[in-house]
C-alpha cells in the first residue's frame, strides 16, 4: 500500500453498523454519513461476520444483543480475524458487568441504547483517533522491521526470559540457523555458542541502573573460522524497568586477517632490518674505538650521531617485533601472583641511576597489605620500566616522579605520576598510537621510536586490564594502569 492510499484510508474511515435493529442501523448511517465516513451495515451477526471476512474496517459498531449468534460471539471472531479494527459496542443493558466483559474481550468503548447523535460522534471520533495510533504504531514498526531486515549485521532481541522477539536473517545467517519460527524460542534453544549465551546472561544479570554494553569477541563453532564481534546492551521501556537484550553480531574475520597480515609483515621487516643493523653498529665502533686506524675528533663526533641514530632504529625494530608478537597473541602465557610491592621495588631499582642522572626523586608510595595481581611478571615489567621511563626522560632535573599503588572498585590501580613538561590536550587521545610522539620544543631532542605506550596499551589489554593518562601541560602527567586483582 502506498503512502498516499494509506493516507486516503486514514481520511476516510470505513465503518461497519452491526445490529437487528433496522431504526439503529438507519440511524447510525444518517449521522456518520453526514460526518463523510465510509459506512456499512449488517442486520445480524452472521451477515456481519461475512462483510468482515470479505473486507477490513476500521470501525465496527457492533450490538451485543443480537438473535442466533451473539455481539459478544462476534467480537471475539473480529479480534481473530482483525485485531486492528476498533469495536465499539451497543447495548440496551448498560450494565457494568456487560461492558467490563466485552472490554475484556477487546472491545474499545461502549455506546447505552439509546444514544443521541452527538453521543455517537463523540465516541466514533475517539475511536478514530484511536484507529490512527495503531495504524501510525503498526507503520513504524514496519518501517522499522525492514531496516532491521536489512542490516547486514546480526540483530537479535529478547525478552527478560531470554525468549527471542526480533532475530534478522543476518543473525540467522551467522548463526546457521535454519530451523523453524524462530520467535518465541529461548535462546538456549538455538544458539550452541557458550560464550554468547554467557554474553546475554551476564546482561541481564546487571544492574537495572547499569546500562553498560558487554562485548566479547566469539567463534560460534570450533571449525568455524569467523570471528565475530558481539555486543550486548539492555533495553528498557519508558518506565524504566528492563525489557530485555539486544545482541548485535558483526563479522570481523576480515579486519583480523589484515591486522594479522599487517603485524606479520612488521615482524617480518623489523626481524630482517635489525641483524645487518646489529653488524653496521659493530663495524662502527671498531672504527670510533681506532681499531681501524687514527679517528679525528670531527670524525668522532659524526660516527657517534651515527652511531646513536642506528641504536635509535634497532631499538624501534625491537619493539616493533614485540609489539607484533603482542597483537599477535604471542606474548608469554604464563601468568603467576606477583606480589606489588616488592615488584614495583625491584623496577624501581632499575631506574634510580637514570633517574640521578638527571636529579630526578623517585620514590613509591603504596600500602603494605595490597592484594597481588595474576600477570606475567615479564610483561608487566616492561609495562612499569617504559612508564617510569618516560616519566624521567618527560621530567626536566630537580622534578619528582611518584609510583602509588591502590585499590578501586575491586581493582588494583598502579599509577606512575610525574611534574614534567605534561601533554596537551590535542594529543592525549593519540600518545597510545604507533609511532606518535608529541613533539615541541621541550621534547623534539628527546630520542624515543613511539612504540613504548603502544606496547604498553596492548600488554595491559592482555591482563584484561585498562590504562589511562590524565595531564597538563607544565604540570605533568599520571599514567593509571588497572589491572584484576588475583583470585
């Protein structure tokens, strides 16, 4: 139906006066015909039943009193066969009982025999109204239903008992799903992947309050080679009570093989560049240490910038085959209880000397009872070793640089903090980026590859732990890493 029928059906309701009363039904027609309504009439409820089966209408009036087959009969057979029309009923018994029976029923209102016509208009008007709600309802949720229909990402949606009431032929699709009616089942029905079930449960079990999306990367089956990106979010009505889930599934399997492609590639060239690297810095400290012959101090100076340039692009080949090796999922499993602060006491110790050098305070600032953490303690200590690291080479002399560890909601929280030279604003959604580094003119003679915060993003990701940076220019910077506590 186009838009313009549609529009033409809503201006001129068709309406269908159902009564044995030939002196009710004349009457009915004279007063809507005059209000330009489309008007039908049946003398029984067998006749009406017909005009109904036949046609749709927007309206029935409809007696409940009526010989052979009752109003009441008929009202229930219209909610089977149209449950969008509007039913007005005509009584000569305006009881409540009768009325309260046929709303049960589905009727709309009622109209008490006898009626005059203004009662009528007022109560068909009312059900006009109430005709073209449903039919504005039934519009958008049809419009809604083909976009949903054609989204080429997986949608499902559930009540609070995990019943399906919308799923998409993409979810569908990525499910391999191609059984029956699939509305109304439990999602347990259907989908065997374990880790999407976990996903809706862990949903509904949340906080009413809390709206958070869960998400999780899943294989729906163990020869299944896709990878999906699954996200899961409540939804409520206008009261605020839960209604349900949504899941939405988008296959990332090509984004992952171009990563994969991408970090092997790196791995592949940092490892090939960084061996004759290696041998030309040999070569060059035979020849600044004279073992090649006598060496002017013009030339000294010369082979020691090359000399450190070259250190500068082994060290980024390095880490850039660590960084590889972490997206890649290659970084060491093997995770124990690593005690906080007799760990943060041994990085530390590493970095007192560069720290003097510069006159720089470092201390720690921590409580003695901290719980441990379940990490790798190699991972973990080139996470603190860059940020304590940069925290001093980001420092003029004379600052201070700070190591506190704490708790927050069930969190361990490790932060490095220093009174540096800070980062601007621009910059603080980019510093976890490969390769970026700000630079002005405080830090543009500051060597670094801007590889150091990117590894440590990724390998604090890997803990199922997050990090993040709060600074300001001329004031410094604290680095947060939180990290799950051990079980």
């Amino acid at each position: 139906m186009t838009t313009l029928e549609q529009t033409q059906d809503i201006a001129t309701p068709r309406i269908l006066v159902v009564d044995d009363e030939p002196r009710v039904r004349s009457a009915c027609e004279m007063v809507l015909t005059e209000e330009g309504y489309n008007i039908a009439l049946a003398p029984d409820g067998e006749q009406g039943l017909l005009m109904i089966a036949a046609e749709h209408f927007d309206i029935v009036l409809l007696d409940l009193m009526m010989p052979n087959i009752s109003g009441f009969d008929v009202l229930s057979k219209i909610r089977a066969i149209h449950p969008d029309t509007v039913v007005i009923v005509i009584t000569g018994y305006a009881t409540i009982e009768h009325s309260i029976e046929a709303m049960k029923k589905g009727a709309f209102d009622f109209i008490p025999k006898p009626f005059t016509p203004d009662q009528l208009r007022v109560v068909v008007s009312k059900a006009i109204r109430y005709n073209r709600a449903l039919q504005d309802i039934a519009g958008e949720q049809s419009r809604l239903r083909v976009m949903v229909n054609r989204l080429s990402d997986g949608v499902m949606a559930t009540d609070t008992q995990k019943r399906v009431v919308l799923a998409n032929p993409a979810f569908l699709s990525m499910i391999g799903y191609h059984g029956k009616e699939i509305l109304g089942q439990k999602v347990e029905e259907f989908i065997a992947c374990d880790r999407l079930l976990q996903l809706i449960d862990h949903t509904l079990t949340l906080p009413e309050e809390d709206m958070t999306e869960s998400t999780r990367e899943i294989r729906l089956g163990e020869n299944d080679e896709r990878i999906l990106d699954a996200r899961c979010a409540m939804f409520k009505g206008r009261a605020g009570t839960r209604l349900g889930t949504i899941t939405v599934l988008h296959d990332i399997t090509a984004l992952k093989q171009l990563d994969q492609m991408k970090s092997d590639f790196v791995s592949l060239v940092s490892h090939e560049i960084r061996s004759p690297m290696n041998s030309l810095l040999a070569q060059i400290k035979v020849v600044l240490d004279g073992l090649a012959g006598e060496v002017t101090e013009k030339q000294k100076e010369i082979l020691g910038r090359a000399y450190g340039k070259i250190e500068n692009l082994i060290a980024m080949a390095s880490e850039l085959l660590d960084l590889s090796r972490i997206e890649s999922g290659l970084i060491a499993h093997e995770k124990v209880n690593v005690e906080v602060v007799s760990f943060l006491a041994d990085v530390l110790s590493f970095q007192q000397e560069s720290a003097r050098e510069k006159n720089i305070e470092i201390c720690i600032e921590s409580p003695p009872d901290l719980p441990s953490v379940l990490a790798n303690r190699q991972n973990l200590e080139e996470v603190f070793s860059n940020l304590i690291t940069n925290a001093i080479k980001y420092s003029p002399p004379g600052s201070r640089v700070v190591v506190s560890a704490g708790t927050e909601a069930g969190q361990l929280v490790i932060k490095v903090s220093d009174t540096g030279f800070g980062i601007p604003p621009e910059d603080i959604d980019k510093i976890f980026d490969r390769f970026y580094r700000v630079k002005d003119e405080k830090t543009r003679y500051i060597h670094g590859t801007g590889l150091g915060l990117a590894i440590v993003k990724n390998i604090v990701e890997a803990h199922n732990g997050s990090v993040r940076v709060e600074s300001r220019p001329g004031h410094g910077s604290t680095f947060s890493v939180f990290l799950p506590q051990a079980e």
